[in-house]
C-alpha cells in the first residue's frame, strides 16, 4: 500500500508539472502567433507590459481566477518587487529611474537566475519578462526581413 500511495505521489506530481509546463508552452506560443499575425510586437509588448504590470499594482488581485488572466498578477508583482529591489544594481547612470536599456539588462539577469528558473516551473503562466524577450527576439527577426510563416514558432 505505501508503494501504491509513493507511486502515486509522484505520477500526481509529475503530471501537474507538465500540466504547468503545457500552460507556459501555450503562452508562448500564443505570444508568437500573435506576433506575426499582426505583424507589430512592439504594440503586443507595450500591452503586455500594461496589462500584467498594471495588475499588478492593483492592491488586491483576485486568487480565484489566476490562469484566466492574461498574466499572473500576484507573479508579476513579485516580479516588479524583485526589479525594484535591485534598483541601485540595474541603474547604470544612477539617475534614479531605469530606462528603457536598463530595463532589458534587469530582465536578461532575472531570466539567467536559477532561483527564477526553479519557480517557474511552479508557475502557470510564464514571467513576464521572458514573454517581453521573445517579443524583442521576433522583432528583430522581423526587422530583417528574414522571417517566414514556416518560422512563427522557431523563438518559442
């Protein structure tokens, strides 16, 4: 019998984090389609980083309801918590606000944290950040005119 509960622990685990890892997957796929249909990642950042960000300065955000947001709202307040702890470490020119540079430089460290790697396989949505990075990453691609439809998910 406690080899059956073992056994089933752990086929139970397994299984809702690839249910989490699907959910994470999904996102990013979504994120990229999105991308090349409209054709403009730029505008499908700046409403990301609107939304997600923007929820996360509400002062309660609803628990019930996480995975149907377009983000999660209690990660990315960690997430903006965690940039703003930093602050000192990510302004370069120490003028007191982190522009737009310094903003990409914060979330490169962040995505290359291991600590921020083994928490999100816990998570359902993936971190903000990584969602604005992909963006970029087909921006780029976009702007060089090399992409195709056959590569729409090559970033994800």
């Amino acid at each position: 019998m406690i080899a059956i509960a073992v056994v089933s622990f752990v086929v139970y685990f397994v299984s809702q984090l690839s249910v989490m890892r699907l959910s994470r997957l999904r996102e990013h796929y979504s994120d990229a389609y999105s991308a090349y249909l409209t054709g403009s990642p730029r505008s499908l950042e700046s409403a990301l980083t609107k939304i997600t960000y923007g929820l996360s300065l509400s002062p309660k955000p609803p628990e019930g309801v996480r995975a149907f947001y377009i983000s999660d709202p209690v990660q990315a307040k960690q997430e903006v918590r965690e940039i703003l702890d930093k602050k000192n470490q990510y302004d370069l020119d120490h003028d007191g606000v982190l522009n737009e540079k310094e903003l990409e430089l914060a979330m490169e460290k962040e995505a290359k944290s291991s600590w921020r790697t083994v928490n999100t396989l816990f998570s359902t949505h993936p971190p903000t950040f990584k969602r604005i990075m992909l963006l970029r990453e087909i921006e780029q691609e976009m702007q060089t005119g090399k992409y195709t439809n056959d590569r729409v998910y090559a970033h994800v």
